[in-house]
C-alpha cells in the first residue's frame, strides 16, 4: 500500500510484467466485480466484448497505447455501473494518474475497494 494511504496506488494494481510505459503508456483497471453487464463499454470501444457465458464485460488487453486511448476513455465514461462513475478505470502509467472517468477531477484512481 501507499505510504499514508488506505488505497494502493495505480502503479500497484494489477500485472507488474506488462509491456514498457513506451509502448502502452495506458492501464486499464477493471473492477469486474461491479460490472452489472450492460454492455456499453463493448458498444463504444472494440476493446470492450460481453462475456456470453458470464453477461459480464471482458477486456482484450489491459494495456493500451496512444491509439487506443480515446476509445477505452469512452468505454470508461459510458460504464453506468457504480451509480455513473463506472468500473472501468483508464490509468496513464507515466503519471499514475487517472484519465477516465476520473468522478473527483484530480486523477485519483475512483476505484471502489
């Protein structure tokens, strides 16, 4: 955990094995958990598919690079679980950050521990 935090940062979350931040300097973090299956991550964004066996989203790849960013952005947007602030989260990985949904406005990672 972060040092004087109860959260983890972003940097922790998730495969520490993934590509250099060169390559995909994004990070999805998904809190499949949440997911109600309303599918409109996979409406917006080819990243995105629903899970007939679960009817449940399923990601294709947890780190994406420049070209993929504008559409997992909307895929975070558009996820109405979490009462609109979703539980698709897109993490810039140079700056830890949160870019989408981003509820508080200040890049810190909105995910519901």
């Amino acid at each position: 955990m972060s040092e004087g935090n109860e959260h983890p940062s972003p940097r922790e979350v998730g495969s520490r094995d993934g590509p250099p931040i060169e390559e995909k300097p994004y990070k999805i973090i998904f809190e499949a958990n949440k997911c109600f299956g309303a599918g409109k991550c996979a409406e917006v964004s080819d990243n995105w598919e629903m899970d007939v066996s679960t009817g449940l989203a399923r990601v294709d790849s947890y780190f994406i690079g420049e070209d993929e960013l504008e559409s997992n952005v909307r895929a975070a947007e558009a996820c109405p679980a979490k009462k609109g602030d979703g539980c698709i989260h897109v993490v810039d990985r140079r700056t830890d950050k949160e870019v989408a949904p981003d509820p508080h406005g200040d890049g810190t990672l909105s995910v519901d521990w």
